[in-house]
C-alpha cells in the first residue's frame, strides 16, 4: 500500500488504508509511526477489516502541530480524521501513547468509537520513587535559580545536562516534541478510563517495562468493561513479538466470536 499525504487541520497527515470490511483505526506509540503498525494491518484487512493507519502529528511524515497538544487535541484530531474519512464509528487499536489517545477518545467522544483494544497502553502514572522527588525537588531549586537575572544563560545548558543525565529514552529524543511529551505524560488518564462506555480488550507483555502491567490491571479495574490478556514473555511491543496471537486475539474481540 501506498502512504497518502491530506491536509487537516492546517496540518500535513500521513495515512495508509487497506481492505474492506468493518473500519478499524490502527494508533502507534510515542516515537512511532505507520510502519510501526502496518503489519498489524497487513494481518487484519484480509480478515474482513478496513484498516486505517495514521503517522499522528508530529511522528512520521506528519506535520507537527504548532501549538503544544495534549492527550485531548491529539483525540480530538483523530475525531476529524474520522470526520474527513467518514468511516464513524470505527475499533480502536492503540499501543502505548496510541493507547493514551484511545482512552481519551473513549471517554470523550464514545460516538466515534465501537471497541477499543490498548496494548501495552500509556496513561496511569507511576508514581515517584523518593529518590526521584528528592532529585526534582532539587531541579527545581536549581532551575528557579538559574533563572534569575544574570543567571539564565545558564539554564539551557542545565536543563540539557539534566535531560540527558536523568531523562528517558523518549525524552532525550523528542526533539521538538519535547513540549508535548512533557504535557503528555503529566496526564492522569484513569479518570479518563472510568468513563469509557465501549467495551475494551487489553492485551499486555508481563515483561513490558515501560508500561508495567500492575498498569493494565488498574486500567482493567478502572474500564467499566474490561478484560485482560496477558501475553507470556512479551514486553513493550507484545503486538509485534506475539503478531500471530495477537492477530487471532483481537479478530476474536472485534468480530463477536466466541
């Protein structure tokens, strides 16, 4: 299949479709893009699926918003994404920051939205160690100091030391998402979560270290209607080491099958 560039939005889109059949949305995670997911729409489309595939803004070939988005302008995008296709309601398929922006969706726009998958979903926050609040407290002494008149010269050196002695992989290669990641990730989306009226499949890697899967059994408890899959031996990217398993997972969820 070929990626096709619209505008929405004001905004450069890049999207892939394929098959025919109930209209599913395919969501990648933080530093992801088409690719990432393609071969889960490979899978799905001859199963009787139209299968949509989207570089959300500011990943792939998509343009990356002017302003500094949230979970909810990157959900309300999708919304008009789904608007332009007229292809509402559709399954929602999300991995990681995808799964955030499925959440949201949920809660917020549940017309849009039939059932939802997360895999290895973002969006519950882990709470600090005390080391950690220890160390931003102390950030943040330092950063209100370097702030000051005389100082402030300094404070994007400090601010660049600290985001590559302490920050994440993903926060040390945000680049110019790097605002974005920032307000993204601040975001409690378990409120979110209680409010999600379509029925959700979470399917999780019990190895997956960046979204724990304690994480997916908040989620679980949270979702008024939930069920949880773990995938033995899998991590972050579960839907890409277990592709087959979890293909035939979610074709049972979608399709009704028992």
């Amino acid at each position: 299949m070929t990626v096709r560039l619209t505008m929405l939005d004001g905004l450069t889109l890049a999207c892939e479709v394929m098959g025919e059949g109930q209209p599913v949305l395919l969501l990648h995670g933080w530093g992801g893009r088409i690719e990432s997911m393609r071969m889960v729409a490979e899978r799905l489309a001859p199963l009787g699926y139209h299968v949509h595939v989207l570089d959300l803004p500011g990943f792939g070939r998509s343009t990356l918003p002017i302003e500094t988005w949230g979970v909810p302008e990157y959900a309300r995008f999708v919304t008009h994404y789904l608007d332009q296709v007229n292809i509402k309601p559709v399954h929602l398929i999300g991995h990681s920051f995808g799964g955030r922006v499925s959440i949201v969706l949920g809660a917020d726009h549940a017309e849009y939205v039939k059932k939802i998958v997360l895999t290895d979903s973002a969006g519950v926050i882990t709470p600090p160690t005390a080391t950690q609040r220890v160390r931003q407290a102390a950030f943040n002494v330092a950063g209100a100091a370097l702030a000051l008149p005389g100082l402030n010269a300094f404070e994007d050196r400090f601010r660049s030391w600290a985001r590559n002695r302490f920050g994440s992989e993903d926060l040390r290669s945000a680049g110019p998402l790097e605002p974005i990641f920032r307000k993204v990730i601040r975001q409690d989306l378990v409120p979110y979560a209680a409010r999600i009226k379509a029925s959700t499949l979470l399917i999780w890697g019990d190895q997956d270290q960046e979204t724990p899967l304690w994480q997916a059994k908040v989620l679980e408890k949270t979702i008024p209607d939930a069920g949880l899959v773990v995938l033995q031996g899998a991590g972050h990217f579960a839907y890409q080491e277990r592709l087959a398993d979890f293909v035939r997972i979610v074709d049972t969820f979608l399709a009704g099958k028992r």
